[in-house]
C-alpha cells in the first residue's frame, strides 16, 4: 500500500462521517442506526476498510 491510497482512504473516511453528521442533525439519528446495523451485521467491507487503515500505517 502506498503513502497516497492510505491518505485517500482516511479522507473519504472523513467525508463520510462528516455527511453523516449533517444527516444526523434531522429528528432521526441516522448515525447511531449506521453504527448498530454494522456492528450486528458485521459487514466485509467495513472489515476490509478498518485492515485497509490500520495495516498500512504511515507515522
């Protein structure tokens, strides 16, 4: 993995969370649902994207 895809990947991380905050400030908490559905589904993809962070860490 190189330094530019883990940069990418932390930002659309970012993206996301930030459009799910907008989302969350309606009458419905969009963000605590997203949450509880992952961790009851556990996802591949969410699995994939947290290796895809923490495996290729650049300090």
């Amino acid at each position: 993995m190189n330094k530019e895809g883990y940069y990418l990947t932390k930002f659309e991380c970012f993206l996301v969370l930030v459009i799910l905050i907008f989302i969350d400030i309606g009458p419905i908490p969009v963000t605590a649902f997203f949450l509880i559905w992952i961790l009851f589904k556990r996802p591949k993809w969410f699995k994939e994207l947290v290796d895809h962070i923490y495996l290729s860490k650049h300090f």
